[in-house]
C-alpha cells in the first residue's frame, strides 16, 4: 500500500471562484405579498430545506454524531436567520437533505431544496440554471499524489490512471488538460471526494 498522501502537485491553472449556491427561484420577483417564490414557501411552510454534502471539508461534512456541519452550513444558517426576519418567523425549522457534486445543481432546479451549502464552483454554464450568493473563498484545481511519486506536472501523468470527483469543475478542468498535451489519461470517477482519496491512498 502506498504512503499516506501528503503532497499536492499543481497541476491545472484553472482557478475557480467558488460560492455558496442559492435557488433559482430565489433570484426571481414575484410570490404572495411581495415575496419571492421561495421565500413565499418558505413562509408558508416555515421549513428552510439546506443541500449538504457528506464529505467536501472544511464546507460541508458530517462530524461523529453524523450531524451536517461546516463552515458553509454555517453560513446557510445565518442566512436561515435573515429569512426568519424576511419572511416575518423566528422559528423556522432547518431540514438538512443530503446532496452530491453529481445531483446538487438539480436538487436545486428540481426545488428540492432551497439552498446547496458545501463548495460549488460558480461558472456561466451553471448560472443558465442557477443562483449563486456573493464569493466567499477562492481556491484552485490541484493533483495529489503519494509522496514518493514522481510526478511532478501534466507531462509526468502521460498514461497514468487519475481520479476525480464526479460532477465537479475539477473534473472538467482535467479533461481539459488531457485534451491540451494528449496524455492518455484513464480518468475514472468517484461519487465524493473522500472516495477520491481512499481510491488514490490504496493505490
């Protein structure tokens, strides 16, 4: 078995801004007395549905009691708060639904839930569908590798099996890079990213 990974390798430019993803329907006028679509229901039903995701730490993950937590679950629930106060109910209830990188965009389409709290990439393609919040981090797309490896760049992956998280900007941005060198890539995809790295640390 391989060495706990430690290292990460640039190996993409892209840089992503990434944003905490708000309801489409949210973003449009309209909705009793003046509200918007969501909020009307929300009103109405004084439930706020948060999106989370299991494991994308420090944003979204589950703690050892399997409770959602994170630094973007706590930003949705500050903004649970302010809703309170919109919509006139200090005591909304919070109903957490478990959301992917794969279905998290329709989860919100499909108005299964009003907000996606974890770490999804705001681009031109999602926001046909979608809402986002202003930014609250910018990060970038990276290799991880075992420490003993070699590989040290784009070049250094020519044939190599590589991993990425289904449905993210990560996954695109290395197709992009085995479109740009023709490297011979096997990309094969994991349902979340702490799948990613148990698949990458057994080797």
């Amino acid at each position: 078995m391989r060495r706990p990974l430690k290292r990460c390798i640039q190996g993409a430019s892209l840089l992503a801004a990434m944003f905490l993803l708000t309801t489409a329907a949210g973003a449009q006028t309209g909705g009793s007395e003046g509200l918007s679509p969501t909020l009307a229901s929300i009103k109405r039903t004084h439930v706020v549905r948060l999106g989370y995701r299991e494991s994308s730490p420090p944003f979204s993950f589950l703690d050892q009691a399997n409770r959602p937590i994170g630094y973007s679950l706590e930003l949705c629930e500050a903004i649970v708060d302010e809703i309170g106060v919109e919509v006139d109910d200090s005591n909304l209830r919070i109903d957490y639904v478990k959301v992917t990188s794969e279905d998290r965009i329709a989860a919100v389409v499909q108005n299964k839930i009003d907000l996606e709290c974890g770490s999804t990439t705001a681009n031109a393609e999602r926001a046909k569908q979608v809402a986002f919040s202003p930014l609250i981090f910018v990060a970038g797309t990276k290799l991880m590798v075992p420490k003993v490896s070699t590989i040290s760049g784009p070049a250094d992956l020519r044939g190599k099996i590589v991993v990425v998280t289904k449905g993210t900007t990560n996954e695109q941005a290395m197709h992009k890079v085995e479109l740009k060198f023709g490297l011979g890539l096997n990309l094969i995809t994991a349902a979340d990213h702490e799948q990613s790295y148990q698949m990458l640390a057994d080797g």
